[in-house]
C-alpha cells in the first residue's frame, strides 16, 4: 500500500502523543486544504505535516481523530468514499475500505464527519485540534469553549528522527546534492538565475522528488535578498550566484546552499569572505554534538565570523564589541550577518519542536537523532544605505549550509557529496558545459 513507515511506527507515535495527554481527551487533526490558484485550477497539494506524522494520510481530503475515553486509544480516519463520476475526472480514490490499511482502528466517510465529531467531543473531557489548517475544523470549533493546541505535545515528539526518518531525509539530501551539483557543472556565464533554478529542480523531479521551499537562485547583489524567489535575472560575468534549494521525500525535507562563481573562478575579495564563511560552516558543525547547548552553535559561529571581519577590515573595533552583548550577539558584524546559524530540519524545512536557533522553547541541548541545518552567511548588499558597505565586498552575498544529523559519534554531514571546497568548486563549475 505504500505507506512509507511500518504501521507500527505510526501507532507508537500516536500512543506518545496520548501519553502527554490527559484522560479522556480527543484529538482532531484535519489535512491541509486545497488551495484555489486561479478560477478552476488548484496550487499542488502537499499534505498537512501533523498528518504525514500520525497516519501518513496524502490525499487531498481527510481527518485523523483520535481519543482515549476509556482507556486505549481509538482512532478514526475520515476520507472521501469512491465516486466513480469524479474519479473519471480527478483520478481513483483510497475510499473508506481502502483506508482500513492506514493505521487507525476505524475509517469513515468524510460526509459523516460534521456529525459525528460533535458526539464524539460530546463524550470528551478535553479537545485538541490545529486551528488555521482548515476551514471546516475552524468553522466547527471557533463556536467550541476551551479547544486545546496539541503541538505543545506533538512537536517535541517530532523533534528527534527515527532510523527510518533518517534514512527518508539521508535520500532528500543525496538527491539535493546531486541536482545543486548538476547546476554547477552547466553554469556559464549571462545566463538565468531561472536556469540554474530548472537545472536544480529539473534534477528533483528526476529522481521522484520535489521542492522542499521556492528554490532560491540568487545572482550577484541578489544573493543579498535573504529570501529571494523571483530569479529573473541574468547572473554576469564575475558574480557569484547563491542557490538556497531542497527537496523532500516521503515528505522529510533536505535544505542546502552553495555560493559559486558563474565563471568558475572566484575574485580575491570573493575569496576572502567565502572562505570566512566556509570557516564559520566547519566550526558550526564540529560544534553539532550531542548535549551542546543550540546557543554555542551561534556563538562559535558568530565569533568566527565577527573576529574575520575585523580582520578584513570591515570592522573597525575589538571583537568584545563586534560580538555586542554577550547573551545577545547583538554587535556589528550582525549588520553583515543577520540570520541564525540553523533550523530543525524534518517534515517541515524549519521544523518545529523549538528548534529554530534563539526560538523560545527550544530544548536547551542537542539530543541524538536531532537534524538540523548549520547556514552562516555574509552579506554586503550594494543597496544598502543603513550601513556602510566596503567598496571591496560591495554586492557580495553567500551562504553555505548544510544538513547535520546529531549523533553520539558526533555530527554527520547529509549533504557532504554537495562541493563546498574552493578548489572543488572551481573545478566543477562549468564543467560539462
Ligand atoms: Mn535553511
């Protein structure tokens, strides 16, 4: 049936869910809706992530309900039943029988599921449900006192990867290193940002995947736009270009960016930041071990990366006050770099269980099985009036990240078959071109 993890797996997360839960509650997880892109045609559908993780339900209509009145946990999977006159239009259905292979103890119509939701939370002492997901479950329990977020307890959950869930976001990242490895070898200079973009996502189509985010195709001073999406430009002669692009598998996300000169050979002031940057990369991930605290990857990094501008000559002080407050990392150099040093990586390409670098919440140490992303950037953007920009960095941006999985033998680099090397780079660039 095609499901990507064993029944088994789905059952124990939801009995961990229920184990942070009281007795008697319920718990409502409805899919994402689809979304209308203009008149009859719909932007591609991506399931919600709560419902990949507790049932891996990926069609477009369905919701997970789940309860432990009395004791064991229940659970229901509402889904379109089979319509033969709009599976000649939009393809065949699972249907309710079929569903009875997801791992849920019962199935029902979604027709059926206004109704009997509200006898169900009628027998419940505290109801859990998304709210801003979808539509029908707003409407049903805005009108409902007291609804409960269930993410306090699921996300945590969702925070350290089983072997399976590893091996899914290993794939995503080999995948991703390929098709940011295909761009380079095609690159030549004058041609589109939209180019590289078709070359990198062409290659995720290839091999059955698709886009975790908008890829990102940043050439010359766009590299400076953080989240650049437009990618109309032609990248000249002597740019660098800034490709920020993963992808997914069985929905588990890859997140991955390399800076490269479209001619295949970096300028000296090119050279100076990226391999600034390319240091403050290595550090950050050798600082990727199990029970440092997340504030030491930005530290390290951060320190790195103030303690180089100064010595480039783009801060004119001591590092104390490049650094700024020492809690805060508030100093100059964050005119320069002005994003964290990484994200949780999983289901969601910033996934959730407060892991987003400074998030508050988040789980003061890295665990085992944790993924996540190490990205430090610099970026000089010719635009800016804010700050002074130095005439020898003047529209340089770049960002190299990669995707570490924490382990007790300490940090694995996912995407380490993607070039990062200077040499590795020029050599590839261009190459089959
Ligand atoms: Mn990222």
């Amino acid at each position: 049936m095609g499901l990507p993890f064993e029944l088994s797996e789905y059952v124990r997360r939801q009995e961990s869910v229920f184990e942070g839960f009281p007795e008697s509650s319920i718990l409502i997880i409805p899919t994402n809706d689809r979304k209308i892109r203009s008149n009859d045609v719909g932007y591609p559908f991506r399931p919600n992530s709560y419902m990949l993780y507790l049932c891996g339900w990926i069609e477009d209509e369905g919701v997970f309900v789940a309860h432990n009145i009395g004791g064991d946990v229940h659970s229901t999977l509402f889904v379109p039943e089979r319509d033969t006159k709009k599976e000649i239009w939009e393809g065949i259905r699972i249907g309710v029988e079929g569903a009875k292979e997801w791992p849920v103890t019962n199935t029902s119509a979604i027709e059926n599921f206004e109704s009997e939701i509200l006898q169900m939370i009628g027998g419940a002492q505290h109801v859990y449900t998304i709210m801003g997901v979808s539509e029908t479950i707003d409407d049903i329990f805005k009108e409902i006192d007291g609804v409960l977020d269930p993410r306090p307890i699921i996300d945590p959950l969702r925070r350290v990867k089983s072997a399976k869930e590893i091996q899914y976001m290993q794939e995503a990242a080999a995948i991703a290193s390929e098709a940011h490895k295909f761009a380079m070898v095609k690159a030549t200079p004058n041609m589109g940002e939209w180019e590289i973009q078709s070359s990198v996502e062409g290659h995720f189509m290839s091999e059955k995947s698709t886009w975790s985010f908008p890829s990102i195709v940043g050439g010359g001073s766009n590299a400076t736009i953080l989240h650049y999406k437009t990618n109309n430009c032609i990248i000249r002669d002597g740019d660098l270009v800034l490709v920020d692009a993963g992808c997914e598998i069985s929905g588990y996300a890859s997140d991955i960016t390399r800076t490269w000169p479209i001619n295949g050979s970096f300028t000296k002031p090119q050279r100076e930041i990226y391999e600034l940057v390319l240091k403050a990369e290595k550090a950050g991930i050798e600082a990727c071990q199990v029970g440092s605290p997340w504030s030491d990857l930005h530290r390290v990094v951060s320190e790195i990366i103030a303690q180089g501008l100064i010595d480039l000559g783009v801060l004119k002080c001591d590092l104390e006050e490049a650094i700024g407050d020492q809690t805060k990392l508030d100093g100059p150099f964050r005119n320069f770099f002005m994003h964290g040093t990484g994200h949780l990586l999983g289901l969601d390409v910033h996934d959730v269980g407060g892991g987003r670098q400074g998030d508050p919440g988040a789980p003061k140490f890295l665990e085992e099985g944790m993924v996540l992303t190490i990205e430090p950037g610099l970026y000089f953007a010719d635009w800016r009036e804010d700050v002074e920009i130095p005439e020898r960095y003047s529209g340089i941006g770049i960002r190299i990240e990669d995707d570490v999985l924490i382990t007790n033998d300490g940090p694995v680099v996912l995407s380490s078959s993607c070039p990062k090397e200077i040499t590795e780079i020029e050599d590839i660039v261009g190459s089959g071109v």
